[in-house]
C-alpha cells in the first residue's frame, strides 16, 4: 500500500531536486512543488506509471504574495485513500508551462481553461482553443488575476479570436445538435459527424454562459456566504457542492466539525442522491420516448421533495452547511417520517426497475449502445455512474471517506459492459444503496452539538483539497485560505466536466438516433449557450450567429420591440 512517505520517497528518489519541496500537510494529502521543466516527466510518471487518477488543475495568482502564478494539478491514488497535489511556479515574465494533456488526456480542459482565466500558456496542448471565455472576450483580459475586479464588465463586442469549430472528415456531413434539442433538458451544442447513420466524429462547444462563481469566492464573498453560492453551482446537486467546499476549509483550518453533523450531512447527501437519481431515470425515459417512466419516477420522487423541505425548509438549496458544521438537524420526531417515506419510495422504486429490467424495446435502446471501454474512461478520467458503467472501481465515499461514510460505508455499484445500460442499472442499484445508508444513518447518529466552536480568525495561506460523491459522480474542491474572512483561492470541478470528455469516445461507431440518450446517459448539467449553428438546406450553407446579430434578427422580425 502506499502511503505518503513511500510517495515522497518514490518523486524524490526518481526526480532528485526537481522536486523542490514535498511534504504530507495532512494525513493523506502530499503537497510537492516540482521544477517548471520537469512537470510533465513528473505528471507522465504519477498517471503512467503509479496509476493515479487525475482529478483537476488549477491556476492562482500569486503575484501579490509570493511574485509568481502558481498551477496546481490534482491527483489521487484511490486504493490508498491518498492525494498528490502537484504545484508549479511560474515567473511573471514568462507564463509558459509544458502541457501535461499529451502524457494525461483527462487535463485537456482544465489546462485550457487555466490559460483563459489566469494567462498562464500550456505549451504544447494538442487542441490550444479558447475554452471558458467568450468569441468575443478581448485578448490579454485573464478574469481569475486579482487585478481584474469581480464586478467588471469588459466592452461588448470586444474583439476576440472566434472559436473554430471542427469539420466533418471527408465523405462525412454534420448533423448540428443544439443549442435547443428536444429531448435534452438543457442546450449545449454539438457538432456531429456522420457517414449514413453512423457517427464518425463529434465536436463541443459550451461554457457560453460562465457565471464567475470562482472569481466571486476569490474576492468578494467570506467564507460562510461562499457555503450558500456554492449550492447554486448545480441545480440538483447543489448540496454535495457546499458539503465539499466546507471540507476543504475545515481541512485548510484544523477544524473538526462534530459527529453528528457528520451523520446530517450524510443523511442530506443520500436523500439528494435519491431525487437526484428519480430525476434522470425519467429524464432518460423521456429522451427514449418511454414517458411512462417520466410520469411514474417524477411521481415517486415528489414526496421526497417535500421531504427535503420537511428538514431543511426548502425542497433543494437547502441552506444548511457552513464553515464547522451544519445550522439545522434533524429532531428524533422527524426521523419516522423520513423512515415512512423511505419505505414507500423503495416498494414503489423495485416495481420501476422490474419494468425497465423487462421492457425489450428499452433495453434495445440501452444494451450495447454508447460504449464508453474501460480504457476510455480511465483515459478521460470520468467519474461517477459513469466510470462505474465502464468498471472503474470509484465512489470517494468509499475511497477517501467523508462526513459519516468512515462508519458506514456503501457498496460500490459497478458494471463493467460500459454502455448505456449499465450506466442505467449502476444508478437504479444505487437508489436502494441510499435507501440502505439512510436507514442506518438514523440509527446510528449520535446525540451532541452540530456545529464546531470556531474561535479566532482562519489561517491565512492553508490550502484544503476534498471530494464528495453526488449523483452524477465525484466533485472536487480546492481551496487556499486568505485574509479578511475569504479564501485566495476557490477551484471547483463537477462531475459532467470530466464526463463531458468522455462522449466523444461514446459516439464512436453509434447511429445517430442513440447520440440524444448517450448525452443523456452521463446525465449532463451544462451550462446554457446563447449561440446557434443554422444549416441552410437549400444551399447548404452553415451559419453560427452571434448574441448581436440575434437581437438584431429578432427586432427586425418584431418591429424595433425590446
């Protein structure tokens, strides 16, 4: 097993003083500062070789506290319940860093969107597009640096190189998906390339509406405010979101939240896993034309919704998280109810998945559809449901155990044929692993306080890195404490990033007609776009127009109205 020294002793001894510093800050998580030029000899080893999975990458300015930007790549060794985080500095005067995505596929995005927010150039990236920032954000603008405030608003229709879409390979056309489809619940866009009916390639275009969530926790918000934005990231796993933030300052702080805070965060998490799961089942159905298991999973998952508000006062966005612990319980009274309902959503939930285990024409649709290998998904690094579909062994309760998953832990849901079918039956096992963990969870939760007495301000300069597993799989943050109440840093990275990259893969040799339902099997949270790729089907032409030449379209088709 590897453990924290042995992983110190192993960059040591293999890389000699191009590890600069390396340390285990906390039980679990080493720290280690890498020479500039070595990054990339040092990621290939830890992915390569020692087998680690890649989590995220991050890019800080640091240039107010120790003159330098710092880019951090995140890993993690899942058998050992074991963090490397990896740190660079970079000189002001030369903001280039060797890309590590040709040795770690998974970081593709995350470097791409370090160079966008923070400037910092990875030489060598195979596709070195903008990723995060707008066709029309002006050049030399970084939106992460501290010198750019939270609240700016930089000119509209500034100019800015636009993002070039991939083209159909010979004797292939493009079918647009997007940015409205109708049996997707939410617009991305897509461009995907078909020979006949079968596709040969996919390209994506999203981050169109970058709410700056992060900036805002860098500079604006205190570290209490930042546990209530946290849970709007995401409009149905809103809680894991603040319960991962709160960890990586109570980690960066020393603080130990009390045990039966623990269990409530437990409990939140479970119950939000199971609406969470009702959600994309019918969600799926829908996509598939099956809206009978629409009508019934949105049935079953209403009293669970009134359940969440029973506890919290809201039926999502609870509320409840902050730095130390959680504001509300969960009083004796309340747990027969929770109980109660339980009880019928688990009796009415197996009759759901007897009917869709015995439906042919469904599984027609979901066996053998959407191969994402194991390979691929190791590869791309994905997470959740749909690494477990691949055989990917990981759920972080498991792995690197949280709130009150050290004492009871789940069972791994995992299937190994990585199609649509199995990402479908990894979340209708896993309801019933929720329904399971709650019960004891209630059982087993001890009496005493729910928040921590926190005395004095948060230490300046700690950093604090967690994960949390929702529905839709592994979150992960990072955070970098800093003065005046507020962190230095906030990194935030939700499953459907990872995830995303992985579709490509699964449209690889698929008909067109399974392309919406494989979208939808990562059950994906984009963000919304406001661009739209129009095909003229007399002439052929393709168009993307832009948020001007819209307004203008749609003013002149209404007469001037606003």
């Amino acid at each position: 097993m590897l453990d924290g020294a042995k992983l110190i002793k192993r960059l040591k001894d293999r890389y000699g003083p191009a590890v600069i510093k390396a340390e285990e800050q906390v039980p679990s998580k080493v720290y280690a500062t890498i020479n500039k030029n070595k990054i990339k000899n040092v990621a290939d080893y830890v992915f390569s070789e020692l087998k680690a999975r890649y989590q995220i990458s991050a890019g800080t300015d640091r240039r107010n506290t120790h003159n330098d930007f710092l880019i951090t790549h995140i890993f993690s060794f899942d058998k050992d319940k074991l963090f490397l985080v990896l740190h660079v500095s970079i000189d002001p005067n030369d903001t280039n860093i060797d890309s590590i995505t040709p040795v770690v596929p998974a970081a593709n995005w995350a470097e791409r969107e370090f160079r966008d927010m923070v400037g910092v150039n990875p030489i060598g990236h195979p596709d070195p597009r903008r990723l995060a920032l707008s066709d029309d954000w002006p050049e030399g603008v970084y939106p992460l640096r501290k010198d750019f405030p939270y609240d700016c608003k930089t000119p509209s229709g500034s100019p800015g190189p636009r993002i070039v879409m991939k083209e159909p390979p010979e004797g292939a056309i493009l079918v647009p998906i997007g940015p409205f489809f109708p049996v997707l619940e939410e617009p991305s866009q897509w461009r995907v390339f078909v020979e006949g009916e079968t596709v040969v390639g996919c390209d994506y275009r999203g981050f169109y509406n970058h709410r700056g969530i992060e900036k805002l926790g860098d500079s604006h918000l205190t570290y209490n405010q930042i546990c209530f934005v946290a849970e709007r990231i995401c409009g149905i796993c809103g809680f894991v979101h603040s319960s991962c933030y709160c960890q990586t300052v109570e980690e960066a702080a020393g603080i130990e939240i009390p045990e039966r805070a623990k269990f409530i965060r437990s409990i939140m998490l479970e119950l939000e896993r199971v609406h969470s799961h009702l959600l994309w089942l019918g969600i799926a159905g829908h996509i598939l034309g099956f809206d009978t298991v629409l009508m019934q999973t949105w049935r079953i998952r209403e009293p669970v919704m009134w359940l969440a508000e029973r506890i919290s006062g809201h039926r999502k966005t609870y509320g409840m998280n902050i730095i130390g612990g959680v504001r509300r319980d969960i009083p004796k009274q309340v747990h027969e109810e929770i109980l109660i309902v339980l009880d019928k959503v688990e009796k009415e939930w197996r009759a759901v998945y007897d009917a869709v285990g015995g439906d042919v024409p469904l599984l027609m649709r979901l066996k053998g559809t959407g191969v994402l290998t194991h390979e691929n998904a190791v590869k791309y690094a994905v997470v959740g449901p749909t690494a477990r579909g691949s055989g990917v062994e990981i759920d972080a309760r498991v792995d690197h155990p949280f709130a009150a998953y050290g004492y009871i832990p789940p069972k791994k849901i995992v299937f190994k044929d990585g199609d649509n079918l199995s990402r479908t039956l990894v979340r209708l096992e896993e309801l019933l692993e929720s329904i399971r963990l709650i019960r004891e969870f209630l059982k087993e939760m001890p009496d005493g306080p729910i928040t921590a007495e926190l005395k004095g301000d948060l230490p300046d300069q700690k950093e604090g890195v967690s994960v949390v597993e929702p529905p839709r799989g592994e979150v992960i943050h990072y955070t970098i404490t800093g003065g005046e109440n507020k962190p230095y840093r906030w990194r935030v990275r939700a499953p459907t990033y990872p995830n995303l990259q992985g579709v490509p893969a699964m449209f690889e040799n698929a008909t067109i007609a399974d392309v919406p339902i494989t979208i939808g099997s990562i059950d994906p949270c984009f963000s919304c776009t406001e661009r739209m790729e129009v095909v003229d089907v007399k002439k052929g032409d393709i168009k993307v127009y832009s948020q001007e030449e819209l307004i203008a379209l749609s003013r002149a088709k209404y007469g001037g109205i606003e």
